[in-house]
C-alpha cells in the first residue's frame, strides 16, 4: 500500500511539473508556426517525450558521469533522426533542408520530414535548457532569453502569433518565476504548504494576464531598418532569393498563400494597374497538383545585348492574314476572308509604364501584360529572351534597384472596330494550314519586284510576324493542348463552352465559370496530399489563384484552346508612402497565378478567372487590438469563476437541501458528514467524533448527532430512521448557518484592522 501511494505521489508530483508544462506550451507554439493544424500534436508529444527526457536529467543529478553518457547518447540519437528525416524530406522536394529552415514557411510547400525534422532538434534544445535554468541553475536572465524564442520566429516572418499562445507564454513564464523564487527550500526557509502559495499566485496569473492584455499599447509600426542594417538583412535575403531562384522549376500553391510583411518588389509608375509576368509553367503533375518548367519555356529565342527588345505587336497576326489575303482573292474566298479585304485593323494607344526593382535580385524581368517593346533598362548586360516571352538576366542577376521602361498596349484591342469579328474568322480547325499559305503569299510578295518597295518591306515584316508562330505554337502544340486525356474536364470543357464558336468566346465563358457558380477564395484552405485541379474544379472550389488559374487553363487546354500557366504579381496597389515619382508598390502580398489563352488570330492573352482577392478581406487586426479583446475576456472569465466561487457554498447548500429530501437517512447523513468536513476543512482521516469536535472548535455548532448517526449507519450498517433524518438536517443547517457566521464575522474583523 505504501509503495502504491509512492508511486501515485511520485506520477503526480512529476506530470503536473510546471516546467513540463511551459516546456510543452513553449513546443507547441512553436510547432504552430511551422505546422498549425498538428501544434497540439507536438505539444502533445513534447509532454509525454519531455516527462522521461526529465527523468533522465534527475537520473544524471545524481549519477554525473553515467548520466551524461546517457545524455550525449540521447543528443546523438536525436541527431541521427534529424538527419534521416532532412535526407527523407529532401527526396521529390524542391529545395534542401538547410534553404527551407531560411526561408519563409508560408513561402514553401509543407514538408512533413522537414518538420519533424526541425521538432527533433527544437525538441532536445528545449528540454535541455529549460530544465537546465529552472531545476539544476536557476537563472532569470536566461529563462527569459528561451521565453523570447517563439516570439523571435515568428518575428523573423513578420507573422502573428496566435493571442492564446502570447497570453499563456507570458503567463507561464510568471507562473515558473514565481515557483522557483516562492516554492523552492532555502537554507533560510523552507516552504511548507505549497497548497496555499497556489492560490494567491493562480489569482495573480489571472489578474496579471487580463491587466497586461488591457492596459493601452500604443499602435505603432516597429522600424526594424536599423536591426536589419545590423545583421545585413538584405544581403542574406538576396542570397536566399538567388537559391531560390535556381529550385523554382516548379509553382504550388502554398507561393500564393503569403502571409508574411507586404515587403515591397517592385515600384512603378503608369496610368492603370497591370499584371506582371516573371515566369511560365506548361507541364502540370496531376499526382501532386503542381506546374513544372517544360522545355518550352526555357528555350531561348533571341539575346539582346541592348533595348529595344519586340517582344509582340498586337494586330500583327490578323494584319498578315488580311495582307494575304489581299494579295491572293482565292486565299481570301478559301478562308472566309474577302469581306474583310481591304479593312483596316484598328490599334488601341500604346502607354509606358516604369518599373523598378525594390526588395532583391531577380533573375526574370516583370512583364507588363499586352507588353510590345522593352524600350530601356539600366542593366547593361545580355538580355535573353525565351519563347514564352520572357526577358531574364544570367550572369549577373538583375539587381535590386535596376529599372524597366516597357511600351505596352491595352486589352480594348477585341472591342475595336472590327477586330473580334475578323478575329473570330481565323479561328478555324485548319489554322496551321492557313497560316502556311499566308506565309507563302506574303514570302513570295517580298520578293515580287512588280510591287513597290514599301509594299515588298510590309510584306516581309508581317512574314517574320507570322512565322513566329511555327516556333511559339505549332511546334509545341501538343504540350499546350495537353489536359491528361481527363473525360471529365473534357465534358465540362464543352459544356461550358457548347454555344461559343471562336477561342476568344470560349475562353470568356471559361473565364466567367468560376464567377458563377460558387467557387470560393480562400487563403486559409488547406490542401490535403494529392488534392489537385480536378478536385478544385469538382469537389473542393475552395482555393486561391494558383487553383483558379491552373483550373481555367486545364479546361481551355480540353477545349482545344492552347494555354499555359504564368506567375508574376498583380500591380493594383497605390504607392501611399514611398518615393512620389511612383504610383503603385508591388509587394510580396501581391503575388499571383494567371492563365494565358492563345487566341488564334491575335495570340496570347491573359485571363482573370481568379474571383478578386478583394474578396478576401485582409486581417488588418494588430496584435494590440487581439491581446485587448483576449484581456477583456480573462477578466469576464475570471469574473465568472470568482462569482461561482463566491456563491457556491450557498448554491451547493441550496441544492443539497433540494437532494436529501429524496435521499435515505443512510445516505443523507454521509453527504452531511462529507460537506460538514469539506466545508470546515477537516481532514479525511479524521474520525467523526474528531470532526465533531473540530467543528465544535471553530464555529461552535455541535453535530454529535450527526457523528453518532454516522457511525451507527456506516460502521454498525445500522438502517436509520425518517426522525433521525430530520435531526440530522436540523444540525447540518445550524452548522452552516454558524459556518457562513464565522466566516463573515472574521472578514469584518480583518477589515477593520
């Protein structure tokens, strides 16, 4: 028996340890930041692992030498795991585990061995020191350098944490000073009811974590420039993004669900706002959901050693068909054409638009959509442009302040004149035939010198115009068509699609699917593992623009309609703050995914399918405002608890009388028994002659009757009648009554001192 309470002393003693308990809160907040759905899981882990972690340490108190072989073992075990799960999480994974520890987690796809990975060594860390500064050297200074660990990662990030975790971080941290400073023998003192410390100090925690949580804090926007200048910030950042740069051959979802500072990109100054391009996917893995770089669009077209760089001219295209078919009349019948020959294809006005660099170095020039020139840059080295369009720098990187002047034009060119309807002729089954007979007719014209030498020029560039296509289209038409042979994208595709008869049409009504029926913007969803498009598009229409955008191209790709994915940023916000000469900030808040259609006739154009993220009403609530509305509840709470406190024995008292009128007399004299000593304080192992007198002591009551009662029912087992009963509840309530008496009478008395 005695063995058995031991254990039960020692079981209880060590799991209600307060320095295993901040140890598991301090693991579980900072588990949250990398993994928030599993944090209590790990907080979980971390108490059960940390309490024989613990008893190992208090084994190697006692045994130094034995105990710190076992230590480093433990270490060294640790470690292995840490290093199996980093090699087992850098399989099929984009980046190494030492670039994913740097880099922003809502920047990365989730990592489930790279986690646990990070929750091994945070784990023996913690453990270590906590137990180290609290139970071996307690040291304030210390224990309050590992308090501020889970507020410098999320710091790092500019992201919030979770006001629960502030609130019980804080609160712990009060709570293991005061253990340690209150609760700890001394050769001086030696504490002898730690029971009772508990109850000032569990009042104070509460009133402490309301007060800190309601007294005003001025909402201010910290100027980190300085301790960034310190550690060099800037440097380190541009070291990760040019890492980065080399493992993004593929784009998830997780890029577009940024929750960390709006830092700033990029500057510019234009009359609208405009989507920027930086890069293009056009593979995309079904099994994991993600778009992968194809060799279409890393082959380079050209290299430029200086701007002006074309990179297309809208009207082109249709220009050289109508061109031909001017020239030939049995080209122009054969396709459809001769009404239009001889008109003229209108072009809305070019604008400029200025760009520049704001936060890194870049490999990828920014786009403007409907982009036609790079007029200017300062970057002085070879440009190279690839046949999705793109400008990129390789050796060196673009740097973070260079500048871009882009010509671009509009996206009126389809509500010009007769552009759509000239446009829609082209769009036939048999374009690739008809643009091999354009070319033919207009090579032949630039070399007929029966025409005039302006004639002959126009005929040549509107040639090189519309060969562009034998390497932008024709040749990799298979890729930009490819949807995976899935049937049911295909009978969506051409049910969406069924009363629409050119690509423009069809990719309008592609586009405005997602607009009308019911699809959701949300940059909280989680995905599950394997969760893709068509389950975006069947099941889940909960995403964000990398969902909506792949979801649009895959169907349009079903619709015989080529398309690739695109990623950049979306320029929509004002520049309020900065430099005057710009009228709009591209921060990393504003990335974005978007589809690109390729419009016979015409060529690629970019869509919006994406429901506007205006949808999704930023959280521009401050920490200050959290931890205020989080104060007021503590103290409701608190409150309550101190009014339930206070009325309970008279509420428990009512309800006792209510109950022991349908009680035995057996078994209402040992629920008075029971209350009289709970309520007075006494001791279970006390006998009920001993609680008679004790009660007797301190109010004056005298329950003999019930003492006698008690030991006639439970050890005589004795039956007891209706007439003891009633004498029974007679003392019961004249021993409260004498109770409730003291107890007022004595808080008088400590007043009026």
């Amino acid at each position: 028996m005695h063995e058995a309470n031991t254990l039960k002393k020692f079981l209880f003693g060590t799991l209600l340890d307060p320095v295993l308990v901040y140890t598991a809160l301090i693991m579980t907040s900072i588990m949250y930041h990398y993994h928030s759905s599993l944090s209590l899981v790990y907080g979980l882990v971390t108490y059960v692992g940390g309490w024989m972690v613990f008893r190992l340490f208090d084994y190697i108190n006692k045994h130094k030498l034995i105990g710190s072989m076992a230590y480093i073992a433990l270490c060294s075990l640790i470690m292995v795991i840490v290093k199996w799960c980093a090699d087992k999480g850098e399989k099929d994974y984009p980046i190494p585990f030492s670039l994913w520890f740097f880099t922003p987690q809502d920047a990365v796809e989730y990592n489930k061995w790279y986690t646990i990975a990070i929750f091994a060594a945070f784990f023996i860390f913690m453990t270590s020191v906590i137990y180290y500064f609290t139970r071996v050297r307690y040291r304030i200074f210390m224990s309050f350098l590992i308090f501020i660990i889970p507020f410098a990662i999320y710091g790092k990030e500019y992201e919030k944490m979770p006001t629960v975790y502030i609130i019980l971080l804080a609160v712990g941290y009060v709570i293991l000073m005061a253990v340690f400073r209150q609760f700890s023998n001394t050769k001086d003192t030696e504490v002898v009811c730690r029971q009772e410390i508990w109850k000032p100090l569990a009042v104070y925690a509460a009133v402490f974590a309301a007060a800190a949580a309601l007294v005003p804090k001025p909402a201010i926007e910290a100027d980190r420039d300085y301790i960034e200048t310190l550690i060099n910030a800037d440097e380190l950042t541009d070291r990760l993004v040019s890492m980065l740069n080399v493992f993004r051959d593929t784009s998830t979802a997780q890029q577009f669900r940024v929750k960390t500072k709006q830092t700033p990109v990029y500057y510019a100054k234009a009359d609208e706002e405009l989507r920027l391009k930086t890069a293009t996917f056009t593979d995309y893995v079904f099994s994991s959901g993600e778009w992968k770089v194809n060799e279409v669009d890393t082959r380079l077209v050209r290299s430029e050693d200086s701007p002006p760089i074309e990179l297309s001219s809208p009207g082109d295209y249709l220009k050289a068909y109508l061109e031909a078919a001017k020239l030939d009349k049995d080209f122009a019948e054969k396709y459809g054409l001769s009404e239009f020959t001889g008109e003229e294809v209108e072009l809305p006005p070019e604008k400029n638009v200025f760009i520049q660099g704001a936060y890194h170095t870049a490999q990828f020039a920014p786009i403007p959509q409907f982009a036609t020139v790079l007029s200017d840059t300062t970057y002085k080295k070879v440009l190279k442009t690839t046949r999705t369009g793109l400008i990129y720098a390789n050796d060196p990187l673009f740097a973070s302040d260079d500048t871009f002047t882009f010509s671009y034009s509009s996206d009126k060119f389809m509500y010009m004149g007769r552009n759509k309807e000239m446009i829609d002729a082209l769009c036939r089954d048999d374009y690739e035939e008809m643009t091999s007979e354009a070319e033919n007719i207009l090579l032949n014209a630039a070399y007929d010198n029966t025409l005039k030498e302006k004639e002959r020029s126009q005929a040549t560039e509107l040639y090189s115009a519309l060969s562009e296509q034998d390497d932008i289209l024709f040749a990799v038409e298979d890729e930009l068509l490819d949807y995976g042979g899935r049937t049911q994208l295909k009978k969506l595709s051409e049910q969406i699609t069924k009363d629409r008869d050119s690509d423009y049409d069809k990719a309008k009504a592609l586009e405005m699917y997602f607009y009308k029926n019911g699809y959701k913007y949300d940059l909280n969803y989680v995905k599950e593992e394997g969760e893709n498009a068509i389950d975006f598009i069947f099941e889940t229409k909960t995403g964000v623009c990398y969902e909506y955008a792949s979801a649009m191209i895959l169907l349009a790709r079903a619709a015989g309609i080529p398309a690739r994915f695109c990623v950049g940023y979306n320029m929509t916000e004002p520049n309020e703050n900065g430099d005057r000469k710009f009228n709009y900030v591209v921060t990393t808040k504003d990335a974005h995914a978007f589809p690109e259609l390729y419009i016979k006739g015409y060529g690629w154009m970019s869509f919006e399918p994406t429901i506007a993220d205006v949808a999704e009403e930023e959280d521009d609530t401050s920490a200050t405002d959290l931890l205020t509305r989080a104060g007021l509840i503590i103290l409701a709470l608190s409150l309550l608890i101190l009014a339930a406190v206070m009325l309970y024995p008279r509420i428990s008292h009512k309800v006792f009388l209510i109950l022991s009128k349908k009680k035995t007399p057996t078994e209402t004299v040992r629920a008075a028994m029971k209350r009289i000593c709970r309520m007075y304080g006494i001791e279970g192992g006390c006998t009920s002659k001993e609680a008679a007198e004790l009660a007797a002591a301190y109010s004056g009551t005298d329950i003999s009757n019930i003492a006698r009662s008690f030991d006639k029912a439970v050890y005589g087992e004795q039956d007891l009648s209706e007439e003891e009963k009633n004498i029974i509840m007679e003392e019961y309530i004249q021993a409260y009554n004498m109770y409730m008496l003291r107890k007022k009478n004595r808080r008088k008395t400590e007043n009026s001192r």
